[in-house]
C-alpha cells in the first residue's frame, strides 16, 4: 500500500490544542490542566518522553497564561525537540530539588486541576502535599471531549489508519484458516498492519468456534476447524492515529443459523452508522443497533455498548452507550460495533471506524460487511 507522507502537525497546531485547551478548563470552572506523559501530552505538545520513570514530567496550562512544560533537567535535550516546543516555556528541575515545589508557582494554591487519568499516584499525592488546599478531577470526568472532535488533518490521518486496516482484511482473507491456531492467524494480522504502514498494533483478537463468543478474546492456541465462525478484531496506531475494524469470517459453508445471525448483526451495524448525524445523543447510536438486534430476539447476547471514540489512543471517549446524552458534532470518530455473542457456540461483530459529517457519517472502513468464506 503507497501514499504520501502525511505533512507532520506544527508548533501553531500545538499551540492552538493548547489554547483550546486551556479554554475548556476555564469553561469547566478549572483553575487549569496538569498533563501527564501520555496521549494527552502527546496531543498537546508532540513530546513523548523517552521514558516514563518516579521523575516528574507535567504540561502545565492556565487560562490566561503561557503554557509551562515541566521536566527533568537530563530530559530538556529531548523535549527542546519536541514539535510544539516553541509554543510553550520549558522548565526544568535537577535530581536533589523538590519538583512540586518548582512547579507550585505555576498553580492557584486553592484551585480545582484536571489532571491526567493515567498520572502516577506519587505525583499527584505530591502535589496534594506541596499545596493542601488544591483539588483534582480526572481529565476523562472534566473534559470528555478534549479530544474528541477531530480537524481536517486528524481525520485525514485517521482515513490513512482506516484504509491500512482494510488493505489488511482484504490479504487476511486469502490466507489458510482451516488447521491453524489462532496466535498464527494472530501473527498475520500483525504482520500485515505494519506492512501497510502502523508502527504500533495494539490487538489483533481472533476468535474462532466458542471463542468467538467472548468479544475480547484476543488469541489462543485454539486450532481453528472446518465449519468454524472466526471474528477477527484487529487495529493499532498508523502516524500517530489508530485503526479499528472488526469483520467476521466463516471456515467452509455456513449453516442457516450462523447466517442469519450474521445478517442480524450487518443490520444492526448499519443501524447505527445511519443514526449518526451532527446533534444526535450518543446513546441513540446504540439504541438503534441494539433495537434490530433485540428485535430478533438476541437482545441477551449483546453484551457491550455499541461504541467507542479513537484518535491518538483506539478507545477514548466519546461512548456509544445508553445513558450519554453527549450529541454527536463534526469531526468526532467512534466505532460501531454491534455483536451477537453464543456461548459455548460462535459470535459475530462488525465494526467500522465511523466520522460525523456535516449531515451525517461517514464511514473509514470500507470492506465488506457480508459474510467472508475462507478457507
């Protein structure tokens, strides 16, 4: 597969994510954000440290005030390199000093942090400790959407990963699956992704005959027989964005009941991708394909929400799932995912990475949704 290399994200991008950001903390009634290495730091700054250790690393941002990076003198060199470095001051600290004291003066000594879901609890217990009457909410709780509304070069990239993933349905369906394992299919799956063009895979579940039945199976040693449903769920991260696409195949002919519950999820799928448009409530996107599925009479073995957003990580909000009432905007990325799960017997799930569109959605997969024979 061949394309062009995408033109990489500028300090101006960077600055304008942390503008952004800093606003939605303000709107929030934040005093600001405490930003962890991570995918929030790597979305804000493009710095990913060489490595996450006990040293103190944090972005931190105000409103009204310029961004401040925070980190150990050994560690400057490298993120003076970063792409968004000079959209922000840096501020280092040198082993024997107390970093939460160097990076007091930056905060409100009495405000409300988000703070990044995965910082390590000794940071945040530090500065707890250096400035008592401080308190911290999680990003994911304060600021759900901080990612989640993609611009024109986001989704570009997220096509890009989109279209890698499909390349890779369309050579794993030429392979032998009858008389392998799993972990082999597994290894062709992951193989292919980086040959089209991912550094990263992050899962490639196969779940073949019962295995199938359990959505996050991922791989076994299971050999995969004559007559067997295979789910593959495969996806990980191309330029920085991810992929995530799930199809489900059959070894040989199937029986009437594997193809009609086949048939039963491609309806729901597109249920649900044609409920999405600009306003629309998340849940609606689930309750549209859980409807045709329970409708059917497998409502019971539809055991997960519909779901879930992707940008710079493969899960992160926004959810599709009963209960958020967050409305779909342009530019937002989630997956549809409907499944019907058998146990002891088979399961079937089709997903594609879907975009919100001016008037609608548009789908970043594009294989195709009817049953797959292989061999």
């Amino acid at each position: 597969m061949t394309g062009s290399t995408p033109a990489p994200f500028t300090a101006a991008d960077y600055r304008a994510r942390m503008e952004r950001a800093a606003r939605s903390a303000a709107d929030a009634g934040l005093a600001g954000l405490l930003v962890a290495p991570g995918p929030d730091m790597v979305w804000l700054t493009g710095y990913t440290p060489t490595a996450v250790t006990e040293r103190l690393t944090v972005l931190v941002l105000a409103p009204g005030r310029d961004p401040v990076l925070v980190v150990p003198t050994l560690e400057a060199p490298d993120a003076e390199q970063a792409a968004g470095a000079t959209a922000l001051t840096l501020r280092d600290w040198t082993d024997g000093k107390d970093p939460y004291a160097v990076t007091a003066d930056l905060l409100d000594d009495r405000g409300r942090f988000g703070i990044s879901d995965n910082t390590w609890a000794m940071h945040l217990l530090g500065f707890q400790r250096t400035l008592p009457d401080t308190s911290y909410a999680s990003l994911t709780d304060a600021l759900p959407m901080l990612r989640a509304v993609k611009d024109a070069a986001e989704l570009e990239l997220l096509a890009a990963a989109g279209a890698a993933a499909d390349a890779t349905f369309e050579e794993i369906r030429k392979v032998p699956f009858a008389g392998r394992r799993e972990s082999d299919v597994g290894h062709d799956l992951a193989g292919l992704l980086r040959r089209f063009g991912h550094s990263q895979v992050d899962f490639t579940i196969v779940g073949s005959g019962p295995n199938g039945a359990n959505p996050h199976h991922e791989v076994g040693d299971r050999v995969i027989q004559p007559g067997d449903m295979v789910v593959l769920d495969f996806g990980g991260l191309m330029n920085g964005y991810g992929s995530d696409t799930t199809r489900t195949v059959h070894v040989g002919e199937p029986t009437e009941e594997e193809r009609r519950v086949h048939d039963v999820v491609r309806a729901a799928q597109e249920a649900g991708v044609q409920a999405v448009r600009p306003g629309v409530a998340c849940q609606e996107v689930d309750r549209a394909a859980r409807a045709v599925i329970t409708d059917a009479g497998y409502g019971e073995y539809f055991i997960h929400r519909t779901g879930h957003g992707i940008g710079v990580t493969t899960h992160e909000p926004p959810y599709m799932i009963e209960g958020e009432e967050q409305p779909l905007v342009p530019g937002m990325c989630f997956s549809v995912e409907p499944g019907i799960y058998l146990p002891g017997r088979f399961g079937v799930r089709i997903e594609d990475i879907v975009t919100v569109t001016e008037d609608g959605g548009r789908r970043l997969n594009n294989t195709t949704r009817e049953m797959v024979i292989v061999d």
